[in-house]
C-alpha cells in the first residue's frame, strides 16, 4: 500500500529535488515538470504544495537562507581571534558550496537576475548578513591590532566575499577540479596577510626573537 507523505516532508522533498536537479541541469533550463517527473508527483501535484514557481524558488533560497545561517552561527561562536572567526566563516561557506553547487548556478542563473525578483531579494538579504557579520568581524580584528586600523571594514568585507564568489566561479567553469576549500583557504591567507596590522607583526618578530 502506498504511504500518503505529510504535507511538510513532501515540500522539503520537492525542494531537495529541485537543489539537485538545478545543480545537474541548470536553474533556467528547470521545469515543473521535470521536478514533478523526480519527485513521482504529476505536474498539479507539486502546484499544490507551490502554487507558483515563484513560490518554489523562494522556498529554495530560504532553505539555503537555513544551511547558511547555521552554520554561519557555529562559526562564528567560537571563542577565538576575530581573525579565526573570519577564516572558520570563509570556510563553512566555501565547504557548503562545494556541498552544494546549486548555490552557485542559482546565484548567476537567469532566473535570480530577470526573472523572479523574490528569490533576487532573498539572496540579496542573506549576502547582505554575510557582509554584516564578515564587517564585525573585521571592525574588532581592527581593534585589536590584529588587522590595520586605517583600513575599512565595510570595503575589506567586500573583498573577502569577493574572494569567495570569484572562486565559486572559477571553481564550476573548471568543471570543479581543484578543492574549493583549499584553494580558498590558501587565497584567503594571502588577503589577511596584507590586512595585517604592522604592529601585529612586529611583535611577532620581536617575540619570535
């Protein structure tokens, strides 16, 4: 006898499906009823849980909105140099798009920037957190000596995202042959190294000698 699925497990089922499928076709070339076909559902019947594609899409940012938060809020716990904090973020995030590489076809898709303009203003919101939380982060690494105080926050948080989106890039038109991670880990370094306070550093050297 066939199981009857509530409601709930049935939505995160089609959402599950449509992360996959846009990962393996592509966000814009993803149909309803390519979902439906997945899922064993008819076309009316994912309608009924999604009354418009519009509403499925923004299910899906907001699923991603969750992962993201999560671990974004363990990260960003521990009891470490702002630096660390900055370095575990960065990280979390490059492992959960290597996890998930539907985060980034959906965010250069077609269907993000012209055609649905609330899953443009979902994604818009949660990098807006990220880049709050990265400015934190690099505002008390400032206070600290750890990163120079003459820079600003806001433009050094933009640049460490920006690390991260052109490595994503990079990363899927290689076909995703290098470790995301790794590399961005590696690159990572390279940026807080020129954010380094100079007195950080010359204390270093003195203690080192």
């Amino acid at each position: 006898m066939r199981i009857r699925k509530s409601a709930e497990v049935r939505k995160a089922e089609i959402i599950d499906t449509t992360l996959r499928l846009a990962d393996k076709l592509g966000p814009d070339r993803l149909t309803t009823e390519t979902i439906a076909n997945a899922v064993g559902l008819t076309q009316p019947g994912v309608f009924r849980h999604f009354p418009k594609k519009q509403d499925l899409w923004e299910a899906v940012a907001a699923r991603i909105g969750s992962m993201m938060e999560a671990r974004w809020k363990k990260a960003e716990s521990d009891d470490t140099l702002a630096t660390d904090r900055i370095r575990a973020l960065i990280g979390t995030q490059l492992r959960l798009i290597q996890s998930t590489p539907a985060i980034p076809a959906i965010l250069f898709s077609r269907e993000l920037h012209t055609k649905n303009k609330g899953l443009r203003a979902a994604f818009f919101e949660l990098m807006s957190r990220f880049h709050r939380l990265i400015v934190g982060l690099v505002e008390q690494a400032c206070a600290t000596d750890e990163l120079r105080d003459d820079i600003d926050p806001d433009d050094a948080a933009f640049l460490i995202i920006g690390l991260v989106q052109g490595l994503a890039v990079r990363w899927s038109i290689s076909g995703r042959n290098f470790d995301l991670t790794e590399e961005g880990k590696r690159l990572l370094e390279l940026q807080l190294e020129g954010f380094a306070s100079r007195r950080a550093g010359a204390n270093g050297e003195r203690n080192a000698s």
